[in-house]
C-alpha cells in the first residue's frame, strides 16, 4: 500500500499506525451518530486536517513512502468527510465536493434481472468510493435490521455511465450463474405484483454513506407477452363527452396508481401529435371487481382538464395502466366514432311540409292557414286547435294562423306554431343539427333513408355524416345506384377519414347520377346536404372493399375506373391525355352472394355517327373475377371482333381499358346486370335437354349449364333438333368437357339450320345457354344426346 519499505519493523509499524487511525475515524463517526447539529459536524470535520500533520520519527520513509502515504492519508480523509456529509445530509458547498442530489430508478428487465441504476449524492465523492452496499426487501413486511441482508458490491463490479451514474443487475436466487467474479444474486425471489424496497448505501472504505432507495412493483409474468392485458368492455363518445370501460387483467390491480390517456384524431400524419394527453389518478376511476370505468369531462375533484372533440371524427385511443413509479404497462389501442347528439321533436306540430307557404298540411292535403284556430276541428292527424288563446297577453303570437303560445315554448326544439315561427330564429348549437355514424364492415348499403325524417317537419334542416371505415390494408369503391336531387344541395365525398380531407366529389346536380369512385385509402367521409326531409333528396348507394397489396391498384383518378354492384354502367376513359401518369382504367363488377353472375352489354357509343362505331371500339379486356390470371371472356387487342354481350362464369367480373392515345369525346358504355345461374348434371346415355319453357319463351337473365356424363370410354353425341334464340345475344353454348375453360365445340345465336351435330371427345360435355335482360318472345333450343 505504501510502496517500498526497507525492513519488516518498519512495515508493521505503519500498519499499526493505519489501524489507530482508522479507530479515531471510527469514533468520529460515531460521535455524528448522536450529534445532529452543522457546528459539532464543522468542529469534527477540522479535524480530519490534524491526519495530514501526524508523524512518527521511527520510521525513516523514503521519498516514494512519503508520497504513498500521503495519498493514503488525503483518501481516508475525502472519506471521511463523504460520510459525515451524508449522514447529516447538510448542504455544502460546491468547492466540499457535497451535493446530495442522488437518485435512484430500478426496473425488472428479461429473464428477472432486477436492474437497478443511481446517481451519487456527490459526483466528487464518487474518487473516495469503494463500493455500495444494496438491500431489497417486501415492503409490506417489517423492514430488516441495520446490517441484515446487505450485498456487499465493490466498486470495480458495478457499471459506470456516461452521466456519472452507476448501474448494475441481480438475479433473483432462483438463478444460478457460478464462476464469475462479479456475480450477486438476490437473496429472495422476487413475486409478482409485490411492492419491494430497494436500498443503495455508498460504501467509503468501510464507512457508510447516505441511503438512497426506492420502489418497485414486480409486474406479471406475461405482461410483455402480445396477449393484451386489458379487456375493453366499451366505449363512446361525442363531441362533450367520453366513456371507457374495461377490465384489468394484470393480476396487480390492486396496485394500479393511474391511467395515462391518450386521443389522437384519425387521419393525422404525425402519431405523436395527440388531441389529449392526461394523466388521470385511480381516485377518479369508477372500480368494480378489476372492471374500470372512465367518463370525461370529470367531476371538479378530479385534476382532469377535457378539450372537445370533433363531432362525427374517428379517433385512436391509447390507455396506459400505472402501477407504480418504476412500471408502467404497454399501452392497448383502441378505437371509437364519435357519434353527435341530435334533438328530437317530441311533440312536432309544425306540418306545412310539402305545402306551399300560405298553406297547412292537413292530413297530406293542403289546405289554407285559416283553418287554424277558426272553431272547428278540421284535421285528424294534428290538431289544428291548439293554441288558439288569441288576446291581449299572448307572449308570442305565430306568424301566421292566430295562435298564440307560451314564450316558454319558444325555442325549446318543438314546433308549436303551425308555421314553425318559434324555432326559426334560435341561436342552437350547429353540433345539434348534425348527425352522424360509421360503418365498419367490408361491403354495405347507404341510402337517403338513413336521415330520419317526420313528415310533419320541414324547417328543422339536418347534416348526415357517414364513415366507411374498413381494415387498414383496404380501399372503398363506391357505386351509385340512384340519385335525384330536386334542391341541387351539395352532396360532398372527402378521400379519408374527416371533413378535412382531401375532397373526392362535390356534387349537386338535380338527377345526374355520379360516377363511381374509390378511395385511396381505407376510409370516406360521406356529407350528405342539409334535407328538409329525404323526399328533396334520394339518393342509394352501394360500397365494397377490396385488398390493395394483391390487386396492386394504381392510384385512383375520379371517373377512370370503379365499383358496380349487381346494376350500373362502365365506360372507356377520354379525358387522359398522354402526358397523364395513369396507365389504365379499371372497373369491378360483383354480384350478389349465392349462385348469381354478370350479364354486360354492350351500348351504342355516344356521340358518334351511327353505322361507325364499330371501327372505334376501344381497346378492352374483360376478365372473370378480380384478377388478371382469372379467364379471359374479352380480348379487343388479340381480337378485332366487336361483341354485344358478355357473360360471367363466377359472380365476379374485371374490365380494363387502357389509356387512350388521343383525347376524345366517344366513350363506349357497357351496361351491368344481373342473371341467376342454374347447374344440373345430367347421368346415362341417352336422353333431352332443352331450353327453359321450351317451346314457350324461355325466362331472361337466366344462365343454364348441363354437365351430361356418360360411361367411362363413350363420347357423347348431341343433336340439335331445334333452335331459335335472340340474335347476338342469347346464346348456346357447348365444351368439350365438364368446365367452360374447356375447349369450344359450338357458339351460337339467332336461327340455325336444323338439325346438326356435335360429338365430344370424352365421357362428359357442358351445354351453357344464356340469356340477357330483356324480355323476348324465342322458344329457344331442342337437343337429343346419346352414346357413340
């Protein structure tokens, strides 16, 4: 310690010296122990300069002994005075190297390794330190005595930090890691959901410095497994008000301290940038048996500040569950739609709906204000009596009609004027004339009918706002079945999930129906125009979504391309001019669900010269289902051919037109519906089949198939006695085996010569005969088969 020493006497003699002093030390700190004052400290601590001055002249150091001992000396000194400090925790200044600001955190990191980290009271002290002591114990039970289960941990084992803090890890007794130096392990094994204390004690060559500790609650087994520990139960919102409810599945509830939560509106960009961030306390939980429930804006007791939310807004919901200062669980995400209060008319008598201005609606006819408040009864449906004290106090008199009412009943959100005089002129909220929901499932319907509407009301005017909201991964494609619009009010389509969304249609124009449409992402924010009531304004609108990573649709362009459900049309583009980034447009036609598919035909081109359309047929290619690699039923650019009908094999159908090379005002039209398909399999080796009704007109929108089977070795033959079917558009059909991508053996429409023949090359042959959507007067077809 001391460096070179010349004899053994001399050796022992410092090492008996060292020991005197470090039992003046030690009585030093003793005499602290009792004293609690900063004089008696101050007085001490000047003596610790009388261990620089001590001498003994029997031993003869050399140069290199006297600076080891006075390093040795300066050591025990700084010691001394870290101890002291931290004991009597006084204050002193920067230049006494004490600043008691040290800190403590500890978490439970993999495999139950309790990591615990903490900054010394003093930065300065940290050169005089030559270890720590550490203690955990339960902190529900009696704390242990002064000495009792401390890990003694030396300095050169713990980990030291950028920021002058100190780190180390313990397992708990139930792990086992022999052979290293700096291996501790916990005396007990740490249980879930108990609350422990953790003790760290700076060690100054042996003299013991101020404790600083703190606690940890040992969170579940599985809490950072992907099973999410809280259950939602329910929640709701609107614009003033929200409720959560759920169940804590932790284990710990009991030691829940708070829940953080967290609002972000749907649709913004940056996750970060959240509508609300609170921190709310347990005491403003409702609990009940680990169920939890929240509502805000909470009562004042409550540190809780609410903001309003957006009316008719998606939102993301993040909760976080506190169980103390050092565990916090993973957050759970959740979603909600807030739906806005409306008010109702409970008692409407305002009915000049329908009527014109100087007249009341009396049980649906018109008829003049005069008979209101006259002396008789006229109408069944109101009454046309009511509030006829007409004198010199009335409170409010109705414009028209002679009745007078109670100013009470003014602006109270019911009608009690005849001509709706109390209402008109009220200051109501804007969020109370609005109404709103969403719709969350993969396909649907939307109609004009949503806006609930009472006959008798015609001043009350009502917002309708409509989320289709689907999986993240999908797009919405909308198609219009219906639309009249007899007050040209604005029908408007936002491209996401809010009103601020990029707008995708604005349209108000009396019947023109829209075109179809799609999202560009997984959400459309429908307004549907202020309405007196539905009948100034139908409109029905079918929607579906489809999964973008297997189609890889390109982004979509209002008017190139869409949906159509079961009716509506598709048309080639002929406003892309070749500058513009799209490539092609392209069309989804579906079916109802069950054994239905597709009839598409072909209308004439607007705009071009009869007798000449032919020639400028787009280019196009039509496929069954939804795919490329599904098969092919029309092909313009392999062939030239131009087709007045196509037929689905499935329920599904794909039309795609590419860009066209020049800008033009001819665009091909192709009108959907809908047929209904009959299969039947047909066994033996002889026998007839024949068109539906035959010899009587055969139904249309019909697509029959016959799969005729006959002995393993045979072919089939099949005669044709009879045929008369629409020409170009009610056809037969016949494969050469049991599916329609077989070979082709016969396509024929219209008047044939009979009879004729068609023979297979195996054991099975399908017969398809279909028909479109109009209405005909043909017999259709008579065939024999047998055996050859």
């Amino acid at each position: 310690m001391f460096g070179r020493i010349r004899n053994a006497a001399e050796c022992l003699h410092l090492r008996e010296r060292l020991e005197k002093l470090e039992t003046v030390v030690r009585g030093l700190i003793s005499i602290v122990a009792n004293k609690k004052t900063e004089e008696e400290l101050t007085e001490i601590l000047a003596l610790s300069a009388s261990l620089d001055s001590f001498k003994n002249s029997t031993v003869r150091p050399v140069e290199a002994d006297q600076k080891q001992n006075q390093n040795a000396m300066l050591q025990l000194r700084g010691a001394v005075k870290c101890s002291l400090a931290n004991q009597l925790d006084i204050n002193r200044s920067e230049n006494d190297g004490i600043n008691p600001s040290g800190k403590i955190e500890a978490t439970l990191g993999e495999n139950n390794l309790l990591q615990i980290e903490w900054t010394p009271r003093s930065i300065d002290c940290i050169k005089f330190s030559s270890g720590v002591w550490i203690r955990v114990y339960d902190s529900s039970q009696k704390q242990p005595s002064t000495g009792e289960n401390y890990l003694a941990i030396p300095q050169k084992c713990l980990k030291r930090r950028a920021n002058a803090s100190f780190s180390i890890a313990l397992p708990s007794s139930a792990s086992k890691f022999s052979g290293k130096t700096c291996h501790f392990e916990l005396n007990d094994v740490l249980i879930q959901c108990r609350v422990y204390t953790i003790e760290v004690v700076p060690n100054y060559q042996s003299l013991k410095g101020k404790t600083i500790f703190t606690e940890i609650v040992i969170p579940p087994a599985n809490d950072n497994s992907a099973k999410s520990l809280e259950s939602l139960i329910s929640v709701g919102s609107n614009s003033s008000l929200f409720t959560l409810k759920w169940k804590d599945n932790s284990g710990c509830t009991h030691q829940l301290t708070s829940l953080y939560l967290k609002i972000f509106p749907d649709g913004i960009e940056n996750f970060g940038n959240a509508t609300m961030s609170l921190r709310i306390p347990r005491n403003c939980l409702k609990e009940e048996t680990n169920i939890f429930s929240l509502s805000l804006p909470e009562n004042q007791t409550c540190p809780v500040v609410w903001v309003p939310l957006d009316p008719c807004r998606k939102y993301k919901i993040e909760i976080r569950s506190e169980y103390s200062n050092t565990w916090t669980r993973a957050p759970s995400l959740w979603e909600t739609f807030t739906e806005e209060r409306v008010f109702t008319q409970m008692n409407p008598s305002h009915n000049s709906y329908d009527c014109s201005s100087g007249q009341l609606n009396c049980d649906n006819i018109c008829q003049p204000y005069d008979w209101i408040c006259d002396g008789s009864r006229d109408c069944d449906a109101v009454n046309d009596e009511q509030h006829c004290h007409v004198n010199e106090n009335c409170e409010f008199r109705c414009s028209r009609g002679r009745q007078c009412i109670p100013s009470s009943l003014v602006c109270n959100r019911e009608y009690d004027c005849f001509d709706g005089s109390d209402e008109n002129y009220c200051d109501y909220p804007i969020d109370q004339r609005e109404n709103c929901n969403q719709l969350t499932n993969y396909s649907g319907h939307l109609n004009s009918k949503m806006i609930t509407c009472n006959p008798v009301q015609l001043q009350l005017a009502s917002k309708k706002f409509v989320l289709i909201s689907v999986p993240s991964n999908h797009t919405i494609w909308l198609s219009f079945n219906s639309y009249r619009n007899y007050r040209n009010q604005t029908l408007k389509i936002y491209d996401g999930p809010y009103w601020t969304s990029p707008l995708l249609l604005s349209h108000n124009k009396g019947s023109t129906k829209p075109l179809s449409m799609r999202s560009s992402s997984n959400s459309l924010y429908i307004e549907f125009p202020e309405m007196y009531c539905r009948r100034k304004f139908v409109i029905d609108i079918d929607y579906t979504s489809m999964d973008m990573v297997p189609m890889k649709l390109e982004p979509f362009f209002p008017g190139c391309g869409g949906y159509v459900y079961e009716k509506g049309v598709v048309f080639s583009p002929n406003n892309l001019s070749v500058n513009d980034s799209k490539t092609e447009c392209v069309w989804f036609v579906e079916a109802e669900q069950g054994e239905t598919g597709i009839i598409l035909k072909r209308n004439r081109m607007a705009n071009v010269t009869a007798g000449n359309d032919d020639q400028d047929q787009p280019i196009m290619t039509v496929y069954d289902g939804w795919n490329s690699t599904g098969q092919v039923l029309y092909d313009v650019s392999s062939n030239p051919q131009t087709s007045e009908i196509l037929y689905s094999i499935s329920r599904k159908m794909m039309i795609r037109f590419p860009r066209p090379t020049e800008v033009s005002n001819s665009t091909a039209r192709w009108s959907v519906a809908t047929m209904k398909v009959r299969k039947e399999i047909i066994v033996g080796s002889s026998g007839t089949i024949e068109s539906p009704n035959y010899p009587a007109a055969y139904p249309n929108s019909y697509d029959y198939r016959w799969n005729i089977v006959t002995s393993p070795g045979t072919k089939i033959r099949l005669l044709f006695a009879f045929f008369k079917t629409q020409e170009k558009f009610d056809s037969v059909l016949v494969y050469d085996g049991s599916a329609v991508n077989s070979q082709l053996l016969l396509e024929k429409s219209g008047l044939a010569k009979t009879p004729f023949t068609i023979i297979s090359s195996s054991n099975e042959l399908l017969v398809r005969f279909t028909s479109d959507d109009d209405d005909t007067t043909f017999p259709g077809f008579l065939a024999l088969f047998s055996t050859v």
